[in-house]
C-alpha cells in the first residue's frame, strides 16, 4: 500500500504546515535566545559614559565611543566601494553580457568569494593593501577587505532583482523610443530599488560583523580615527580583544549590546525605507 494511500493530501498539507510553522518557530526563538542573552548580559553596562567616553587601560573600563566611529567609518568606506562595482557588474551581467561565456566565470568567482571564510580576506588585506599597496593599517584597508566581502552578496542579490523585472517594462520603454540605458536608469533600477537595497542591506550587515577580517588590515587602536588613513579598532574586534584576552567580559558584553542595537536599528530602518519606496512605486 502506498504512502498517498495511508495519509490523505489534505491530511499530509496540515503535517507539512506544521512542519514549516514549527521550523520558523524555532529559528525566530533561537534569534530571540541569542539576541535577549546578549542584551540581557550587555544593556545593565551600556550608558552615556559608556557609549560617548574613550575607553581606559585598554578597554578595561571606559566608554567605546572610538570603536563606534571606526565601525561608521569602516562601514561607509566599505559601501561606497563595494556597492556601484557589484551593482555595475549585477547590470552588466543581467543587460549587456547575453550568453557571453564570462558570465559563468563571474557568478563561479562571485559563489567562491562569499564561501570563503573571513579570515581569509583578513590576510588578503594585511598582505595587500596593508604591505603591497603600503596603505597601512587604517580605515581606508580595513574598509577595502569589507568591501571585497560585501561584494559578492550585493552582485547575486542586485543581479536576481535586475533579472526578475518582467520583460513586458522593457518593451514598453523600448516602445517609447528609449535606449537601453534609459530604459535601465529609468525603468528597470527604480523598480528594482528593493531587491538591490535589501542586497546591500545583507552585504553590508555581514560585513560590519566581521572581526577576523578587520583585525589584519585596520590594526587595533584604541585612539580616534580621523581620517580614513588612521587606523582605528570597529566593535566586532574591539569585542574578540576585550573576550579572548580577558580584559573585561562586561564591557564585551555591553559592546556586544551596542553592535546587535546598531545592526538591528539599520536592518529595521531600511526595511522601513524599501517598504515605504515600493508601496510609492505601486502607487499605494
């Protein structure tokens, strides 16, 4: 006797909602878990002192306020960097390149960079920007290996919001007696503003997170950044600093708290700016 035979479909669709509910249950409670043990342990320290004071004897008391900036800092480099190349090759590769055989090799290259692991990039940066090209350590290397990381994700995501743009809008502007470039600045980007936002988005989070890749190529001081030629030490490795070497589990876990308020509040806000966009866009 089969299987179709022993459950009724409409039985077998309750058990698979079940299934795909309980599956988002957990995932939502295990980023609750991990979210509320952090912010638990982290806000008691987080104050105004703490957020706006220059950290002293090494981390061990103080505020983080350097560390927030050199995270701005890094973060905005890392952006303007990556995000016009992975659009730019995300256009290229959606509008221009056809069936050209470069295009494999580009998204093989794109799928190899995101599954290398971070470090990797770290000793990339520290053996080229930092020794070859003689940038130093600073915000300008530290920002350059972010941006290398963030690339792949912002190209993958930008290309599948730029494919998925029904071709009828095309058309319709080729109708009109607009170029191709027109028709992509004017019709084809506004309306894949969401899709290449939320790629950014993504690029961008995994890239402020990351300390193993920072930790070769912006080097680790606990003064101001100035200008991007400064070194400078972003949260994520001033929090692996303070936890692996022991100076202060409190202050690591308030920095912790200030790094997952300050991802949640960018994630949050742009999804509230790519909503209210498309819902313009729709005419909503």
């Amino acid at each position: 006797m089969g299987f179709n035979r022993l459950i009724s479909p409409k039985t077998a669709q309750k058990i698979m909602n079940i299934v795909l509910i309980a599956s988002g249950a957990i995932i939502f409670l295990i980023l609750l878990l991990i979210i509320g043990y952090i912010l638990i342990k982290g806000l008691p320290v987080v104050n105004l002192e703490f957020l706006f004071s220059n950290p002293i004897d090494s981390g061990k008391s103080g505020g983080i306020f350097p560390m927030i900036i050199s995270t701005l800092y890094v973060t905005l480099v890392a952006g303007l960097i990556a995000t016009p190349l992975g659009l730019g090759a995300a256009i290229y590769i959606s509008e221009y390149a056809g069936k050209n055989p470069i295009v494999g090799f580009v998204r093989f290259g794109a799928e190899i960079l995101a599954s290398l692991p971070s470090i990797v990039f770290g000793l990339f940066g520290l053996a080229f920007f930092v020794i070859f090209a003689q940038l130093k350590w600073s915000i300008l290397s530290g920002g350059l290996v972010l941006a290398i990381m963030a690339l792949p994700t912002i190209f993958q995501v930008s290309e599948l919001a730029i494919s998925s743009i029904p071709n009828s809008y095309k058309e319709g502007s080729y109708g009109l007696g607009a170029s191709k470039w027109q028709t992509i600045y004017k019709v084809i980007l506004p309306t894949a503003i969401p899709g290449i936002a939320t790629g950014v988005i993504l690029g961008m989070t995994r890239a402020i997170s990351e300390a193993a890749a920072v930790m070769f190529a912006v080097g680790s001081s606990l003064k101001m950044p100035i200008s991007i030629f400064d070194p400078g030490r972003p949260l994520p490795l001033h929090l692996y600093i303070l936890s692996t070497e022991g100076i202060s589990i409190e202050n690591a876990y308030g920095t912790a708290a200030v790094l997952v308020i300050m991802v949640l509040i960018i994630t949050i806000f742009s999804n509230y700016l790519i909503n209210k966009y498309q819902k313009k866009i729709m005419g909503e």
